[in-house]
C-alpha cells in the first residue's frame, strides 16, 4: 500500500489480528513498532467516561510514546514479577468497523476479548478498541488506542499486568 492509498477493510482487519498476535506471542518490541511516534494508549478505568482526558480522569493506562516504550521494556524483563513467567494470552477481534476516514486518519472500532491463564487461573477482559490508524511509508501504524473495558469492575481479576 502507498503512502497515499487508503487501506481497505480487509487490510485493516488483518493489521489488527496481527496486532493481537504479536502481543499474545509477548512480542511487545514488534508490538511497540506498529505505533507511531507521537502515539497514545488509553485504558480508562471501568465505569468512567471512556473520553475524559486522562489529566483529569483516572485511567488504568495513558502512555505516551515514551511510556508505552518503558511499558515495553518493565513488561519484557525477567524482574516484571506480575508477568514472569509470561501470562498465556489469547486475543479475539471481531465486529471490525470503520466508523470515519479521513485522508489523514482512519478511525476504526472493534471488540475483543482476551483471555488469561495464570497459575491455574483464568481471566477474562472484553470490551471494545477505538484505534486511529494512519499510514505512513506505505504501512498502517497506530497513532491511538483506547481500549474500553466492557466489565464494571477489574473483579473477580483485581489488577491488569497485561496489555489488553
């Protein structure tokens, strides 16, 4: 695709069951790659606006590009005691829609669920991803997600050490 074609429907959702791929495979380096470099990533606490700023509004994650790279790099040393041994992951995406295209931006929605085994246990997040995604050099990159948890509370899971 070139820098000035606009990614069909199947070309988005085939970058988005990569994305999931790469992150059930824990690799977060190639991960980080799909991101652009002034990139955000939201996760908003259940029950609260999914759009408030997060400099007004607590969230689980609101990285910027640099702290979406220290999230890359905490998560894949051995001392990340939350996530080693590495959670087994598995990412489902489906319901792909895109809801606004822009020649600069493509805004696309999706659901998911992602499901974790660890130490016997499994848990289950869903909910929704909002990304934007642009192209550039030819490539979709992520210039936002914002995945929107559809639980009401983090219970029974009590924390979330993984990206979702």
């Amino acid at each position: 695709m070139s820098a000035c074609e606009t990614p069909t429907r199947a070309e988005i959702e085939d970058f988005l069951f990569g994305e999931a791929e790469l992150l059930d495979a824990w690799d977060l380096t190639e991960w980080r790659a799909l991101f652009t470099d002034d990139c955000r990533y939201l996760v908003p606490t259940p029950n609260a606006d999914p759009y408030a700023s997060p400099d007004s509004t607590l969230h689980i994650i609101a990285d910027d590009a640099f702290l979406l790279t220290e999230r890359v790099k905490r998560l894949s040393k051995r001392t990340a005691h939350a996530e080693f041994p590495h959670s087994k992951t598995q990412r489902l995406v489906s319901n792909v829609r895109i809801v606004a295209n822009s020649s600069d931006e493509i805004h696309v929605r999706s659901v998911f669920a992602t499901f974790r085994s660890r130490h016997g246990r499994v848990d289950t997040y869903y909910g929704r991803h909002e990304h934007i995604l642009v192209v550039e050099a030819g490539a979709l990159k992520i210039k936002q997600k914002r995945s929107i948890l559809g639980m009401e509370a983090l219970r029974p899971q009590g924390s979330l050490s993984i990206i979702v």
